[in-house]
C-alpha cells in the first residue's frame, strides 16, 4: 500500500524546483522507478538517494527529521522569495521608466508610490509567509492522519493474515481430524475383517472338528454292527446249545424223577428224625430263655433293693415298676427292641437334626432312627426318678451326643451303655463320654466301612444330676465336698461341654442319626 503526497496541494510546491532542490518524497513513493525510504524526506537531491532506500528508524526519529526538513524546506523557500524580491524593480523615480511609465517630477509622490509599493510587497510577503505556515501545519497534520491510517492499515493486515493462518490452522486440524477419523474406519474395518477371518477359521475348525467326529462315529457304528453280527452268531450258537442242553436235562429230569423216588423213601426216615432234633434244640433253647429271664428277674430285684436300700437313707417318693412311663411320641411295638424312621419335615426331625447341625452346620442328615428299647427305658426311667428324689439339682435331664465304632451301635441299642469297657487314660476318668456339641463327639466316629462316606452318632438322653469335677483315673464319681456319704451324679470338664458318667442305666440311646460330612 503506497500512501499518496500530502503535499501534492500545496501551492508552494507547484512551483518549478530549482536544480538543488527536490519536491517532497514520501514513505513508499518511487522516484524514476527506484523506491525511496519509508519516511518522507525533504530537501535537496544529495540529501536522499533515491538509488538506496534509508534504514528504518522509529516515530520519534521520524518525527525530528521531519522537523528538520521543513525547516529546510522553509528556508530555501525565503531564499527563493528574496531572490524574486531582488529581481523585481525598485519603486522609485527612475524605476517608473521601467514600467512603461512617465515618472512625474513630483518626488514627494515617487516617495509615496513607493511607499505604498513596499507596503503592499511586505503584506503580501507576509501572507504568504503565513500561507506557506499553514501549509506546513496542514501537511504535517496530513502527514500524521496518513501515518495512522497506513499503522491501521498494517494492524488490519495483520489481522487478516492471522486470520488467513488461524483459517489455515482450522483446515489443517478438520483435515487430520477427518484423517483421524477416516484411519478409525479403516482400523475398525481392519478389526472386523480380522475379526471375520478369525471366525471364518473357527467355523473351519469346527467343521473339521464335526467332520472328524462324524468319521469316528462312522467307524464306531461299523465296528458296532460287527460285534452285533458277532454277538447273532454266538446267539445263534447258544441257543442250538441250549436245545441240546434241554434234551439233556430232560433225560436227565427222567432219570432224576426215578432216583428221587428211590431217595425220598428214604428221606422220610432223616425228616422224622431231623424233626425229633429240632424239637430238642427248642426246648433247649426255651429253657435257656426262661433261665436268662429268672437271673434278668433276680438281678432286677437286686437292683430294686438297692434303689429301695438308697432311698431309704436318702428319703423320698417309694420307686415302683408299676411308676414307669414310657414317652408318648412312641411307635406302638410288637417287639421289647425295634427301631423307627423318624419322618423328615416332622417336628421331631427338625428338633434333632437342629441340635445336630449347630456343632456340624456342614454335614448333611440322611436318617434318623428312633430306639425303641423297653428294657433300657425302664432302667433310664427309674434312675432318673431315683436322681430327681437324691439330687441336688434333680435328675438334671439334658439330650448329648455320643460317638464311637460302627460295631459299637448295635451293641449300646440292644444293651446299653457299658462303662466297663471305658480306658482309666480317659480326661475325666474311666466312664462314658457325651457331649453337648455334635462337633466333639465327630472326632470319635469313624465311617461305616472303608470306601463309604456314611457316618453314625447318637443323640442321648443323659440323667447328669450333680456335676463334680473329673480327673484320670476315676473309676465313679468323687465325694462332694464335707460328705463323705454322697457322691457326685457324674463329672464332667466344668462348663457342662463335656459329661462323664459312672451308672449305665445313667443315659439312654434314644436317636441314631446318620450323616454325610459336607453338604452334597
């Protein structure tokens, strides 16, 4: 953008230079095709060269060469006027002469001419000096507005070209962004084909894998018809065998048929006297049973006189058998011993297996049988009444566990408990163990045989009366404390965890509970 002269229109300028002197330059104007400096210069030729431009020079610098060169300006423009000035003619009596004019005699009007001529040459020399003032004013003003104007020209351009380059940025970031996006599309087609492939090979495995499966059942289904072919042809031969098997065994049932009838002649005789035996092993067997129920009766009544014999010094209710009850929740019985299933969902299955599963909650109840045992009954029912009369704390009636042999069980239903059998090296003393936690009583249970996962445990009924200490070694209950002529009921580890008992009639087996540890 080059900025037009501001002094293009001024009057003083219009004027014909003189050989010294240039008109003014501006900033970007050319002189015979040459560009001058970027700032207006004024003055003679030799003072700016039109062939090398000036270096650039800020505002301030500028604005004191401009100074500088009006200045200039101004003073070749006096010396032009002086000059002029000098050139003219002089107003006086001989100068008339000169402007085609007869000069008069009267010097006083020559003088007054004069006068009037140099009045009017000094104010017209100081209008134009005044003129040639304004004139630079303006210019200078003009100067000033043209200079802002090409700063805000500049600060335009610049702003457009930063636009321009932000556009630029714009397009450059939407063409990688869509170059981006267009790179995702190919990576994603690039996944999916790799992806179809990948399937494609699978589907082949598979099919391969079907192919050779469909051989291989093939093959078996062949190998399968020669071994049904074969097994026709051995049926075939079994069954000429079988025929000739049957005529056989009808000769030889012909020949039977007469030998048997030989042989049952003599049968007869060994039957009548097989049957004579028989009947003296009954009778035998009749008068061992009557003999065992006499000593059965006597040692009741034994066991009677000392019950009867305690609790004479011990006073309290008199014991009868006739006092004896039997629980009523009690299958009726045509036997003195049987077991019952008991019925699962019932509230006597859900009363034992709750007890059973707080001390294993990960064992699993596949039956519970309930012992029905007249005779044991009977010994546990009078005990008990014995120790509610004698006992501080009563009979003391609580339901624990009790674990031992498989071989064991059968043994403990049909008899009872047997303290004899007890090892002296026991915790507590040589009795019989129960304990109130399912958990301590597994630790002696072992399964039913070597394979098998099936375990056996009792739920008992335990008569515990007073509770006195144990130790190893007791072979009965110790004496209570400033007693000397009472003992305790049974012994046991001090939180009542653990029962030992020194009476056999002292618990009853009333529950066989069989289970699976862990849950399936």
């Amino acid at each position: 953008m080059e900025p037009s002269n501001p002094f293009s229109d001024l009057d003083f300028l219009s004027e014909t230079p003189d050989d010294d002197c240039q008109p003014l330059l501006y900033k970007g104007q050319k002189n015979n095709g040459v560009p001058l400096a970027k700032q207006p210069v004024f003055g003679p030729a030799s003072f700016v060269q039109p062939s090398a431009p000036e270096p650039e020079t800020s505002d301030h610098d500028w604005v004191k060469i401009q100074q500088e060169q009006l200045l200039f300006w101004e003073k070749q423009k006096n010396q032009k006027v002086e000059q002029k000035e000098q050139k003219k003619p002089v107003a006086s009596g001989l100068g008339l002469e000169f402007l085609g004019l007869q000069p008069e005699s009267d010097p006083q009007s020559d003088f007054l001419l004069a006068l009037k001529l140099q009045q009017e040459e000094e104010e017209r020399t100081r209008n134009l000096k005044r003129k040639e003032e304004e004139d630079s004013r303006m210019a200078l003003l003009m100067y000033e507005q043209e200079k802002r104007r090409s700063h805000a020209a500049i600060i335009d351009e610049d702003e457009a070209l930063a636009k321009q380059l932000q556009e630029e940025e714009e397009r450059k970031t939407r063409k990688q962004r869509d170059l981006n996006q267009k790179n995702d599309e190919l990576s994603k087609l690039f996944t999916e084909e790799e992806e179809r492939i990948r399937r494609k090979e699978e589907i082949e495995k598979q099919d391969a894998e079907i192919a050779r499966r469909l051989f291989e059942e093939e093959q078996r289904n062949k190998k399968r018809e020669e071994l049904e072919e074969r097994d026709r042809d051995i049926a075939r031969r079994i069954q000429l065998e079988e025929k000739k098997r049957k005529d056989r065994k009808i000769q030889e049932e012909r020949d039977a048929e007469i030998a048997r009838k030989l042989y049952e002649e003599e049968k007869d005789l060994e039957k009548k006297q097989e049957m004579e035996r028989k009947m003296s092993i009954k009778q035998a067997e009749a008068d061992r049973k009557l003999s065992k129920l006499m000593a059965e009766k006597q040692e009741l009544e034994r066991k009677l006189r000392e019950v009867e014999n305690s609790v004479v010094l011990q006073p309290g209710p008199v014991i009868t058998l006739a006092d004896v009850e039997y629980p009523n929740y009690w299958d009726y019985q045509n036997h003195p011993i049987q077991r019952f299933n008991v019925a699962k969902n019932s509230s006597e299955w859900y009363r034992v297996s709750g007890q059973f599963i707080q001390g294993l909650p990960q064992s699993t109840i596949t039956k519970i049988q309930r012992i029905q045992n007249q005779t044991i009954w009977m010994w546990y029912f009078l005990k008990r009444k014995q120790l509610q009369s004698s006992a501080q704390n009563g009979h003391n009636e609580r339901m624990m566990f009790h674990g031992s042999l498989v071989g064991a069980y059968d043994i403990i239903i049909k008899e009872g408990f047997d303290h004899r059998v007890a090892k002296l090296t026991g915790a507590y003393g040589a009795g019989v163990y129960f304990a109130s936690q399912s958990s301590t009583s597994s630790g002696y249970v072992v399964p039913e045989g070597r394979w098998s996962k099936q375990y056996l445990m009792l739920l008992c009924r335990v008569s515990c009366g007073d509770i006195g200490p144990g130790s190893s070694g007791l072979r009965r209950p110790p004496n209570k404390p400033g007693r000397l002529n009472q003992l305790y009921s049974s012994v046991g580890n001090g939180d009542g965890s653990v029962v030992v008992i020194f009476d056999n009639y002292q618990a009853y087996p009333e529950y066989l509970i069989t289970y699976k540890q862990g849950m399936f």
